[in-house]
C-alpha cells in the first residue's frame, strides 16, 4: 500500500510550493505509482471526494441536516456497506463505459472495470447472491 498527501506552502493566499509527504512507502514508492497510475499524474483529494459524494447522495444516513440521520452505529456500518456494495455491482457509472466496435456505448460498473465480473448485476441478484459459497 502506498499513500501521501501534499503539503500546500501559501503566500498572501497564493501557493508557492507543494510538497509531497509519503505516509506509508517511501516518497519514490509513491511517485512510481503516481507514473504507473491509467488516470491520475499527480496526488489529488478528487477521488476521495468523489467517493464521499457519492456515498452522501446514495446514504440518506450521511446527508448533512437530515431526519434520516443514524442513531445506531451497527445500523449505519450496515447501511454504508449495503450502498457501496450495491453501488460497485448493480450501478453502471457513466465514466466507466466504453464504445465497441460499432460505436455503441457499453455502461459499466467499477466491479467490471477491476475485472470481477462480466455483467451488471440486478439488486435482485446481488441481494439473493449467496455470501459463503458452499462446496
């Protein structure tokens, strides 16, 4: 596992130095993974956040001044579990798709995308969906 942040340096309100600090793996770790990255050539906070965006949009329970809020924390880990889960199989994210050969656009899920699966799953098939597999 590699992470870091930056560590912006301001002058009257402008940045003038951004330092990159490894937190675990070495800092030439990190920017070996930031070279091999398909999406990102630098460390940002857009995907954290895009996460957390999309958990607060599909988790009534995380949605700030709201009636749904948790009053139980086994019930809120449950119910972040469920939406994660049931986003990254049965949610076909506009991003992720891709064209074929004629010029039809395929919708994807990020499970698809990592090479888990072969098809959107139904949030019928995924609930029924044995969790144990029995031999």
């Amino acid at each position: 596992m590699r992470y870091a942040t930056i560590h912006k340096t301001r002058h009257k309100g402008r940045v003038v130095k951004i330092d990159l600090r490894a937190i675990f793996g070495s800092k030439a770790e990190v920017k070996t993974g930031i070279e091999a990255s398909a999406v990102s050539k630098m460390i940002n906070t857009a995907f954290v956040e895009r996460h957390n965006g999309t958990d607060r949009n599909r988790n009534a329970r995380k949605v700030r001044k709201s009636y749904c809020f948790s009053k139980d924390w086994d019930v809120h880990n449950a119910m972040t579990y469920f939406t994660m889960y049931s986003y990254n199989f049965c949610w076909p994210v506009r991003t992720l798709r891709v064209q074929d050969r004629d010029d039809r656009w395929l919708s994807r899920t990020p499970v698809m995308v990592a090479g888990l699966t072969d098809h959107i799953w139904s949030l019928s098939e995924w609930l029924n969906y044995p969790a144990v597999q029995l031999s």
